[in-house]
C-alpha cells in the first residue's frame, strides 16, 4: 500500500522526541502486520478519549516518524500514518487516520488528516477515495 515518493527530509528532534518518535514507529511495525479489519479496531480502540490533533501537531508528528525510520521516510505509508496516528496519541491527540485507493492508474495509499485536510501530502488527495478510517473523536459523538 504506497504511492511513488521520495524519502523525506527529516528534521532535528530532542533526544526524548525522538525515542517517543522510535517507539511509534516499531509500534506500527508490528501494527501493521495485521489484517486490516483487525488493526482499525486497535486504532479505533486506541482514539477513544483522545483530543483531534491540529495539523501542525499531526505535521510535528509526521516529521518526527519520516526522521527516526527509514521506512516511514520512504516507501512505508501504512507504518507511517500509523506511527504518526501514534505518536499524536502519547500526546493525548488523535489524527484522522485513513487509507484509500484511486482508480486512474490504481494505487493505494494510508495517510492522515487534520483540520479536514491531508497531512504533509504531496499529489491531489481528493483523488483517493477512503476504504478505511479511524476518525477523531469529536464533541457530542458519543465516544469517551
């Protein structure tokens, strides 16, 4: 599940930053070796009670994920809007984390939203339609 990218450039983390950012990242590793069914309702389980993050804290997060492993830098877009979802919640926030497709050519895609736009995406978005997602809890939806 990825569309084509180059690696992205990451940027200077604290020390502390950068182990939360470690552990999000193995953490999805092993995440996403589940079958999809499964592993949104882990997310799903994992949101509750979480405040929906802002875009800069979803960006900080992304950042953070794409400096710390390689494969979120790279090709890894299922680990990294996983790992990022992740790292938002040690922060007690939640992105909205998604994975879609897009028919003309095919491909497959896992990213985060925030504010009701992607995060740190390059391409058209509004291209992809979403298979799955985990959304932010939000005020009066009933979830605590």
């Amino acid at each position: 599940m990825t569309m084509p990218v180059t690696a992205e450039e990451g940027v200077r983390l604290r020390w502390r930053r950068s182990m939360t950012a470690r552990c999000a990242a193995a953490a999805a590793f092993a995440l996403v070796r589940l079958k999809p069914k499964r592993l949104r309702s882990v997310l799903s389980l994992l949101s509750k009670g979480a405040a929906p993050a802002t875009a800069a804290q979803a960006l900080a997060a992304r950042q953070a994920v794409v400096t710390v492993s390689a494969r979120c830098a790279g090709q890894g877009c299922l680990q990294r809007s996983v790992a990022t979802a992740l790292l938002c919640r040690l922060g007690g926030r939640w992105p909205d984390w998604c994975t879609g497709v897009r028919l003309q050519p095919f491909r497959a895609h896992a990213w985060v939203e925030a504010d009701g736009a992607a995060v740190g995406e390059s391409g058209d978005m509004a291209l992809y339609h979403t298979m799955l997602s985990v959304r932010a809890p939000r005020a009066g939806d009933g979830r605590s």
